[in-house]
C-alpha cells in the first residue's frame, strides 16, 4: 500500500503589526483578526493528519518573507517557503542566480488578483524576471483567478518556466466548482503549468464530504495527471475544519489510484519543487 501523506501546498502565516515589524499602510484586511502563527499551524497540522506544509507571508503584512524563511530554513522536513519578490526590481532579479542558496525557499509567489496586474505583468517582463525565473528554475505560484489566457501567455513565452496555478484560478462559489475549474483544461497542454487544488472548501456550498470538490479534482486530474495537481488548503480562510478537508483527499477519492491519490496528496508537490525532506527517511 502507498501511503497517502499529506503536504500542504499553501498556508499563510504571519506576525502582528507592531513598531517594529509595522505592516504597510495601506494593508488591506486580514483573512482573520488573530495572526495565524507557527504553533497554531502544527497544531491543526496535527490534528488533520498533514505532514508538512509550504508557509506563504499574506499580502496585508507586505513584501516580507523573514517569519516564512526562518520557520523553513530550521525544519526543512516539516516546512518550506514561498517568497515575495520585487518582480518588477533589476537589481532584484540579477540576484535570482542565487536564489537556491537562501534556506528553505522553494517559490515565488505573484498575487495577480487585484491592482494593476497588466503594469505588474509588464514590469515584470522589462525587469527580465520571468526570463531569470525559467533560467534558473525558479518555481512560480500565480494567483490570477480567471486569467486563463494570463497563464497560457507566459507558458509559451517561457515554456522553461515551471508555474502553479493557485486555488485552480477560482475566486469565488458563484459557479459550481466542476464548472469552474473546467476552463483550466485548456492549460494543460503546457507542461510547465500545474494546479494547486487550494482553498476548495472557499468555492463550495456544501457540507462534508465535499461531493463538488472531489468531483472537481477528478477533473483536474484528468486533465494534467496527478503528477501536477497538489493539495491545499489556505488554512487562514478555511470555513470547515482542517481535517474534514484532508479527509477529502485521503479517502473520498475511490476513482484515482493509490499512486494517484498520493501524488496528489504531497508526492507530486514536493517533486514539481525539488523538495526531497518531507519524504527523507
């Protein structure tokens, strides 16, 4: 039997604002009034079953990346990080040469779900970010909720480029979650795009066990393989209990393989990132 170990493909935490770790001025409201810490998140790992988790600053606390890092670089085998960056910075980019050498970074995260996500996309591409990312392997996620073409763009443009769409590019429960993760097939023709079935519970109005999210999944699955779907959950936002969603992707889904539920379940994350620890040993 393969065992089904569960790695979270998104969680955010974060610190509260004080004087000296201030949030910007400008921050927009968190998911939550109680910053979501560290020993919070393995708490809930713990009771859901899940073995490890990529850990993601939210976009209220600024362009930081020093509470995910610290917490990855000291338990590689439990955590890794998604980092900001400064796309749209040269000087910045110049740097992503040596971007494996910061401990514990396994991605870049691009929010592209609100502002000026064309002038964000542009910079980008003047500052040679997405050129460096695919030279040097850097994995992207890309938060651009119905930008199907967004996601294609890039894919031929730089097909090096490895990409994960996160939540499956959804954004909201208005159309059900089948349906709405229907259009992502398109993309699977890229081999260098892969979803993040992500904050799921977020997009349905329904009870456990889910029906509409493992229908959702087997689709996903269909399309891209289990080898480029990854569990998630967006822990910070999650109206259901952490275990009642990893019982999802551990036993509601009959119709994919053992193989296939545990590449989904972590095995394919960790693979797609270059991130051995959580299966050391």
């Amino acid at each position: 039997m393969i065992p089904t170990r569960l790695i979270d493909a998104q969680i955010h935490v974060w610190k509260a604002s004080t004087p000296d770790r201030p949030w910007p001025l400008d921050a927009i409201e968190p998911q939550r009034p109680v910053p979501l810490e560290v020993p919070e998140v393995l708490d809930e790992m713990a009771g859901a079953g899940v073995s490890g988790a990529l850990l993601l600053g939210p976009t209220w606390e600024g362009s930081r990346n020093d509470y995910v890092l610290e917490v990855a670089a000291a338990d590689p085998a439990r955590f890794g990080a998604i980092c900001r960056f400064a796309t749209g910075d040269p000087e910045a980019v110049e740097r992503l040469a040596q971007w494996r050498d910061i401990a514990g970074m396994r991605a870049i995260r691009m929010s592209l779900n609100r502002g000026d996500v064309d002038g964000t996309l542009e910079a980008a591409r003047r500052s040679g970010f997405f050129a460096a990312a695919e030279r040097y392997g850097v994995p992207l996620s890309i938060y651009a909720p119905g930008r199907y073409g967004l996601y294609a763009g890039l894919a031929e443009e730089f097909p090096g480029l490895k990409i994960a769409v996160d939540h499956a590019a959804v954004e909201t429960a208005e159309v059900p979650l089948p349906e709405a993760v229907a259009p992502l097939a398109a993309l699977a023709r890229y081999p260098g795009i892969a979803v993040k079935a992500s904050a799921l519970p977020c997009f349905v109005r329904e009870q456990h066990p889910f029906p509409s999210i493992t229908e959702a999944i087997y689709r996903l699955v269909e399309s891209f393989g289990a080898a480029r779907v990854f569990f998630g959950s967006d822990l910070s936002r999650l109206a259901v209990p952490y275990a009642e969603l990893a019982d999802v992707f551990v036993a509601r889904l009959p119709a994919l393989s053992e193989a296939e539920r545990a590449l989904v379940a972590g095995r394919a994350l960790t693979t797609w990132l270059d991130w051995p620890e959580p299966f050391d040993g």
